[in-house]
C-alpha cells in the first residue's frame, strides 16, 4: 500500500469518525436516556473484543517472534505459563473469521475461542554429535504443523484487559 | 631419506600449548614490521591515503609510506605507524597489518574498481584460548572526497558453497580446501600434516563480485590460526595471509599467493533464489559479543570419561539395541535371514567365532576352541540380497568390544569393524580395526584368496543421509582415511561440521562399509553399510558416557550429493 493511500485512508476513517460521531453528538440523548446507555454499552462491548483480539494477536506475535518469555506482561498473572512450549508459531484460521470472544455479563471477564494453524517443534532427543550440532545452529527439532484451538479466559484490572489462562487443544 | 611430513601427532591430537597474553604480545613483536611474503608484495597503496569508512564499525584512515610501512587513525584518533603488506588479485587488494605493541591487527579487502572494501579486525585473548584468532567483519567502502558513498556492499554469501580446490601457494604449501557449508569448511593439509586427514574449522564466505570471494578460516580447536584469501573462482588464483602460531608456537604472519585447481561442485540445498546474504539460524543467534560465532567445540561439550569410570558406567548399564534413537528414523526392518543359522567367521588375523544365531534378536558366539556359548542381543538388516549387518557386543571381553559385521552370503566373504572402548587419549573414546575374512558354514565354500577390499571409490563423494523428521547431514568422504559430517541450517544451507579418522571397505560394487571415530569429539564409532542401489544406509553406533555403553541401529535415506575429484592428490608420490 504505498504511502499516499495510507494518508487517504487514515483521513477516511478520521473523517468517517468525525461524521459517525457528529450524528451521535447531533442525536444522542441527554445522558442517562435509555438509547444513550444502549450505544455506551454497544461501543464499550467493541472496544472490549477489540482490546481481547489485540491481546490475542499480541501473545501471538511474541510466540512467532521467538519472545514468549516477554509475555508474561500480557497475562493477570504474569508467571501463569503460556501455551506449550513447543508451540513455536501460530498462525490464525480462516482470517479469524470462525473466531469467539465472549464477554461475561459481568463486564470484567471474558472467554475466547481462537481457531489456528500451529507450528510445533519437539527437540530430538539424542546424544549424537548430528543433533548436538544441529542444536547449536537453531535446529534438533522435529517440526510439524497442526489446526487447533486456543482457548483464553480473561480479566479486566484497572481499565486493562489481561490474560488469565491460555490453553491449546489440536483440532 | 624425503619424509612426507607425517607429524608425530594428528592435529586433532596436539596439546596446542596454552599461551599466556604476555607470551602472545612477546611473540607479536617480530609482526611490527609486516607480513612475510614468498612473493613481491604489490605497490599499490605506495604513497597513497586511504580512508575507510565501514557499517557499524571503526573508520579506518591510512597512509601508505612506501610498500611496507602505513600510519593509522582509527575513528580519527591518534595515528599509530605499522609495518603492513598488500597483494592484488585482478583489482582487489588484500592489505594486512597488526598494530605494534598490540594484539590487534587488520586485513582490509579493497576492490578498487567499485571501491568497495571489507574489514577483518582480528586479535588475540578474546576466547578462553588466547591463542585462537578472533575476528569482526565490518563492510564498507573507501571514502573519496567529492564522491558519492556507494550503496552496494560486499555480502555474505552461498555462492561458492560446495565447491573445492587444491591449493599451492607460493611458499611451496599444499593444500586440499572444500567448501560444503557456509560457515565451515575442510581443509586437508597435504604438505604440513602429510595429507591423511581432514579437519574443519569455522569459516566466513563474502562476495566481492561474482568472480573475486574472501574466504576465512579459524582452526578452532586446534591452532587457532586463521588463514583469509581473497581467490578468483576464474583463474583459480589466491591472495592471503595466514596469522596465528602453529604447533610449535611459533608465530605464522606472511601473505601469500597461491594458484589451485578447482575439484568440481557438490550439490546444494537451499531454495532457488537464495544466494546467502543471512544466516538462517532459526531460534539461535549469533553469539552476542564481538567476534560471536558458531563454533562446535566438541571437547567442551561432551564428557570425557577415564577408564575406570567408563567400566563403572558400563557396568551400570549397557543398551543394546534398546530403543531406537532419532539416528534410525529410517532404518532398514530387522532381518530375520540370520534365524537359525550356525556358522563360523574366520579372519585373517587368527580370531575365529561361532555363532548360533537363536531369534531376531538373540545370539551365542564363542571364540573357536571355547567351550561355552555366550549370549547376545543382536540386531541384523539385510542390505541387499545375501548381503547382512549385524552386530552384538562381546561380554567379558575387556575393552568392551563390539564386534559390527557385514557378512555376504553369496561370496562367502565377511568383514568386520572390532571396536573398542578406550583409546590413549580418552578412556571413552571408541578406537576400530577392520578385520577381513570369511563365513564358514555348511553349503558354502568360502574364497582362498579373494577378500572385501580397502577401497577409494567413496573419497570425494558426498551424500546426504535423512534420519529422521529435523535430523540430516550430509557426509563427505574428504579422504581415504578421514569422514567428515556436515549439519544443514534451517534453509538447507550447509552448516557446522566436523571430521574423524574414517575407512572405507568395498562389499559389492556399489555396498561399501564405512566406519568413523568422533575422536577428540564425542567417542562415538559410527558404521554404516552404504548401499548407493537403494541410497539407503543400516549401520551401527556404538558410545559410551556417563550414562552407559549403547549400541544403537543407525538408518538413513541418501541422496547423491556430488563429487570432488580429489582421489588423485592421495595417492603416494614417487
């Protein structure tokens, strides 16, 4: 996309965001009107599956880049442990098309369901000089890719929507 | 009488003296004035300033007082005055110098044509051996007032990867150099260590253009000499310089010209489009100093055992054909052809076993005249018709010893690799002999005469050997008494290596028995019965570490992976 039709399109949505909120100003009721509290609740319900997918693609880009151990940062608890090791890259399915994010009625929690393509390298175990060598230039591992779920469960603190599981099943 | 420079010891042997930085900066002093040379060294920067300007790197500012003496500025510091030396090859130029009272020096590659230019700073004491070379390779290009840096850089590269060359440089030094990775290489010195094995060391490959690469070495492990050439794939010439100190400790600084002979080109892996400006590590990273390399340092890594530990280990635990390892992925099905045979292999060496072959994996042997059986587990895979592997250990003899048999039932004839635990050197390290002979049974009549053969028709060749799903090498069979393995990166390209004392048995034409001793490296011998019908291997490991002796199958599918034409260079001279 060259740079020019990103200037376009960033001075689309600046545009599309003044014209969708110029009607909300215009024909939003007083606060505390009942349409007023649906549309705070529709858009705070779109920010929050954005924040949970942005969470989700965050942990995903720290798996692929090889800097899981910076994930922690993501998660409510930071030493609760990620996915299996050996999940080395994921891909999402289907451009997150088949993808749930459920949000509890409590507002502060959430679940997601996350369809992917995983790539998953177990270390061979040997006492060969082949795979010692082959461990110390980045490979000794067995690689094979597989479809399967991550399963997240979330929690809001302070504002901030953070991990509190990831589980992976294989499809 | 002419003795053809066998050493005392094997390189991979010496106890290279741990040298003391005083003693390396004692040493240096006599490198105050250059590089030797055999040869005239060129004019070229006679007079001349120079300044290079390199990425992420030093700024290197020159001036050349005649052939033989420069001052340098680095990052405009203070000048230091140096004795250097400079050799062209076409219009490349290598100069080298190291900086008095110092254990830095550089060796600078300029291309005057595109000026284009590639640092090696080099020094001493930057490992825990002081002694082994270390280097940083900067790129850049020579600074010229009123002109326009150049964009282009030199590059690593995979372009000259697989190819090899017989070297003579003009100090009347030869030399076998094969380049199967892009980070190591072989090299066979012929004339200083009498030519009978091959060892490797980490190694840098940079294009200069498509004709003129830079080349470098480190004998890691072992002198910790560097050796750099510029060479030109065309002409088959070189120009480098060797720095470092050789067995005797005494400092080797010179340039040197040299012409060669091109071997031919082994086959490469990576896909098409890749010509190896990075390095595909995967999940590793180059060390993070400077210098930071891949290096397979063998006797750092692996245990080293006495004898009395290796037969406290042994006693322990033995693992005979257990489990199969990520070796025999691919291994060829156990054979059943040996069940309920009885015969007697007879070798030339005077030894004589019975065997009694019970089930698929159960044996008794006894030496002839003994009247008790022994039992053994044992393993056997058929690798062409009538021709049969198997291997056992004999228990209660006193070296551990295995015996790895290829018996061919159609000629009557065996061989057999006898190994055994504990060498001079390392109490765990495998030591073999090749026994030849042949099967007595009933209805066969074994040859009077006629044996399996030492052979040649391996060396130079290279095959690829998949073992498993993630484990591949490639071997190279560098000498007639050496093999060397080589480790693929991520993307095919060829990577770490390493090299041991090897043979080579011809069983049929086409089946040949190989062996090699990872020694000086893990101890382990390696056996394989290569079948290059059916480019399918079986064979057999045999180790020993603190966790016990294994004898454990090996199987891999081949692919053809080319050839050197090196067998001639071998040969003894008259």
């Amino acid at each position: 996309m060259k740079t020019e039709d990103v200037t376009t399109r960033r001075r689309f949505f600046r545009a599309a965001g003044a014209a969708l909120s110029a009607p909300l100003a215009l024909a939003s009721p007083a606060a505390g009107t009942e349409d007023g509290e649906a549309l705070k609740a529709r858009l705070q319900h779109f920010e929050d599956v954005h924040a949970i997918g942005e969470l989700n693609r965050r942990y995903a880009q720290l798996v692929n880049g090889r800097a899981r151990a910076n994930s922690g940062q993501l998660f409510a608890e930071p030493s609760q442990p990620g996915v299996d090791e050996r999940i080395r890259g994921v891909t999402a399915d289907d451009f997150a098309r088949q993808d749930v994010i459920v949000l509890g009625d409590d507002g502060h929690t959430a679940t997601a369901r996350i369809h992917c393509t995983v790539r998953i390298e177990t270390p061979i175990e040997a006492s060969s000089s082949l795979v010692e060598m082959a461990r110390q230039q980045g490979g000794g591992m067995i690689r094979r890719y597989e479809e399967g779920v991550f399963e997240g469960v979330y929690v809001r603190r302070s504002g901030i929507w953070k991990i509190k599981s990831m589980t992976y099943r294989s499809a | 009488m002419a003795n053809n420079n066998y050493p005392q010891e094997a390189m991979h042997r010496i106890a290279y003296t741990k040298l003391t930085e005083r003693q390396i900066l004692e040493k240096l002093a006599a490198a105050a004035d250059g590089p030797r040379s055999a040869s005239v060294l060129s004019d070229v920067f006679a007079g001349e300033s120079l300044r290079i300007v390199t990425d992420d790197g030093p700024v290197l500012d020159y001036r050349f007082d005649g052939e033989s003496r420069l001052s340098l500025a680095e990052n405009d510091g203070a000048a230091v005055e140096a004795g250097y030396g400079a050799l062209t090859l076409g219009p490349v130029a290598l100069l080298s110098h190291m900086i008095p009272g110092t254990q830095r020096g550089y060796n600078v590659i300029v291309d005057r044509s595109t000026r284009l230019a590639t640092v090696f700073e080099v020094w001493f004491s930057g490992f825990e051996d002081n002694r082994e070379v270390q280097r940083e390779i900067y790129y850049g290009y020579v600074d010229e007032a009123g002109s326009e840096p150049p964009p282009a850089r030199h590059t690593l590269t995979n372009r000259i990867e697989g190819k090899g060359y017989y070297w003579r440089q003009d100090n009347g030094i030869e030399t076998l150099e094969f380049y199967p990775s892009v980070i190591y290489s072989n090299f066979v010195e012929l004339t200083r260590f009498g030519g009978e094995l091959s060892f490797c060391g980490p190694s840098d490959y940079i294009r200069t253009d498509d004709q003129r690469y830079v080349y470098s070495r480190v004998e890691a492990e072992f002198s910790g000499v560097m050796t750099l050439y510029v060479l030109d794939v065309n002409r088959v010439e070189q120009a480098g310089v060797r720095l470092g100190f050789d067995e005797n400790d005494a400092l080797e600084y010179y340039l040197f010209r040299g012409t060669g002979e091109a071997l031919g080109q082994l086959a490469r892996f990576e896909p098409f489009g890749d010509v190896g400006e990075t390095l595909a590590l995967g999940d590793r990273t180059l060390p993070d100093r400077k210098g930071g390399r891949l290096v397979y340092r063998p006797l750092r890594t692996n245990p080293i055992l006495t004898r009395e530990e290796v037969d406290e280990a042994v006693a322990r635990n033995r693992d005979v054909f257990a489990e199969d390892s990520a070796m025999a992925g691919n291994k060829l099905p156990v054979s059943d052809y040996l069940v309920g045979k009885t015969l007697t292999l007879r070798y030339d060496n005077g030894e004589t076993i019975d065997y009694r072959f019970d089930g698929v994996h159960a044996l008794r042997w006894r030496r002839a005249g003994d009247a008790r059986w022994q039992e053994e587990r044992y393993e056997a895979w058929e690798s062409a018709p009538g021709v049969v592997m198997f291997a056992h250990l004999l228990t209660g003899a006193p070296d551990h010893d295995t015996h790895i048999v290829v018996a061919d039932f159609e000629h009557a004839l065996a061989s057999c690799i006898h190994g055994t635990m504990g060498t001079p050197y390392i109490g765990n390290e495998a030591a073999a002999e090749t026994l030849f002979g042949v099967i007595e049974m009933d209805g066969l009549t074994p040859p009077k005469y006629r044996r399996h053969q030492f052979t040649d028709e391996l060396v130079g060749r290279a095959l690829t050997w998949n073992y498993s799903p993630g484990l591949t090498s490639m071997h190279l069979y560098s000498t007639p008494h050496s093999l060397s393995w080589i480790i693929f990166l991520e993307n095919g390209s060829g990577g770490m290596e390493w090299s041991g004392p090897a043979s080579y048995v011809k069983i049929r034409d086409g089946i040949y028995l190989a062996y090699w001793l990872e020694e000086a490296c893990n101890g382990t011998l390696g056996t394989i019965l290569v079948n290059t019908h059916t480019m399918h291997d079986c064979g057999v490991g045999y180790h020993c570490g603190p966790d016990g002796l294994r004898l454990s199958a090996i199987g891999a599918h081949s692919r053809n992976a080319g050839r050197l034409d090196i067998t001639k260079y071998y040969g003894a001279k008259v």
